[in-house]
C-alpha cells in the first residue's frame, strides 16, 4: 500500500497513547455486556448515554466542585444516574459494583495488539489516558496490551487536556515534548497535545461510537500523521 511521504519524525522517542476509543473499543464491549448482563436494555443507548457523562463529569473535577475523583469513580456516579433511565434501578450494591467493572474488561480494537507490539520494537509506548492505574493495568492485561508504561491522569491529579498531563510524559522520561507522539482518535486531544510542542498523530475509529452514528475520520492538516488503524502507524513510522 503506498502512503505518502512520511512527515520527519526523526526525534520522537515516546509514543503516547490515547486508550478509550483509540485502543479498546469502550462502545462495543458494554454493548456486549449489556447483551449477556441486561439483554432487554438498549446496549447501543446504553453505552452511549454513559459515555455521554464522562467529559461533564471531569469538568466536575477540574472546576474544583468535586475534589480529585478517579475514573473508576467518575464512572460509577455516572453509571448510578443513568440506570433508572434504562430501567435498571433496582439493581443492588454488588451487581453496579461488577457493571462498573466493565470499563476495566474493555476489548481491543482488531488491529491493537499487533500494532503496539510493532510500535514497541521502535519506541518507547505507553499509555497516556484518563483512565486510573488500576483500570488501566487489568484492561492491559486481560486484552494482552504490551506497554512499557501505564501512565494516567492519576498520576499527574489532573485531566486531559490540562498540560500537566502531556509535560508530564515528556518529564517522566527526562525527553523533550517534541521528543513525545500523543496517539489518539480524537482531535481535541491531539489539539492539547500539540498546545504542549507534542507531535502527533490520529488514528481512524470510524465505529467508536457504534456502526449507527459513525464519526467523521477526515484527515486534519495539523496532525504530523494520519493512519487507518495501529498497523498502518507501525508502517508510516517504517517498523517491520
């Protein structure tokens, strides 16, 4: 497959990534969950309607209204507030409990595995996700994602898009930001990332939020690289 010329990346050192949406497929799988766990609820409704708190409720967080919360928290108070609208209200402490768990049983997108193990034949990759360490850690072990680093919002006590997030991976690794590549399906967060000096690069999920509302993956200028799937970064960047 011919690309085209590759913009010179020469001094990147540390790809970043981007999880929910980018590596795992957070709309598919509570789908399938909702369809073994509640088969008479929407899954598609669902997921989406829980996904829909995620960037209100860290605006919570980040505006001081709510003090440091962890994802798996954010999650939960989310997931308290939309099950009566799916007529799951009644359900008890311990089945919300493993509900909320799903986050961590995320799967990945076909060609993540394989992609990441080419990318870290080249590089240094690690996540960089709002997800807390906890969740980041069992969702990369369960789906057999091979990082050299689970780094998170945790880690840093602020959310992305605040620049302590994309400094820090630059500081962690004692590299300059233009030293780090952000990769991520979604513009807003490479738009942070580029605010930093962080090159980057998006990744086409045209199914992130499921094959009844696919989402715009045209091309943005500003990015350093475009790619089709992990794969095909693995390609552009000239790993075997």
């Amino acid at each position: 497959m011919a690309h085209d010329a590759t913009p010179p990346v020469p001094q990147v050192q540390v790809l970043a990534f981007d999880i929910f949406g980018t590596v795992v497929d957070w709309h598919g799988s509570i789908v399938r969950e909702m369809r073994e766990r509640h088969p008479q609820v929407d899954g598609d409704a669902f997921a989406r309607a829980w996904r829909a708190g995620y960037k209100p409720a860290m605006a919570r967080v980040a505006s001081g209204e709510l003090g440091w919360t962890l994802i798996d928290d954010l999650h939960r108070l989310i997931l308290d507030d939309i099950l009566p609208r799916f007529g799951l209200g009644h359900l008890g402490e311990a089945e919300r409990a493993e509900l909320n768990k799903v986050w961590h049983r995320l799967d990945p997108w076909p060609d993540s595995v394989a992609g990441l193990a080419r990318l870290k034949r080249g590089y240094v990759i690690c996540t960089l996700s709002n997800g807390n360490i906890g969740l980041l850690t069992r969702m990369a072990k369960r789906a057999g994602l091979p990082w050299d680093c689970v780094l998170s919002a945790e880690v840093f006590r602020a959310y992305k898009p605040d620049p302590a997030t994309y400094l820090g991976v630059a500081k962690v690794f004692d590299v300059e930001p233009s030293q780090v590549m952000l990769v991520a399906a979604h513009h807003d967060d490479l738009a942070g990332a580029r605010r930093c000096g962080l090159r980057t690069a998006y990744i086409e999920r045209p199914l992130e939020f499921g094959a009844a509302q696919p989402k715009d993956v045209s091309p943005r200028p500003e990015n350093d690289l475009h790619c089709s799937s992990l794969l095909d970064l693995a390609d552009r960047l000239g790993l075997a």
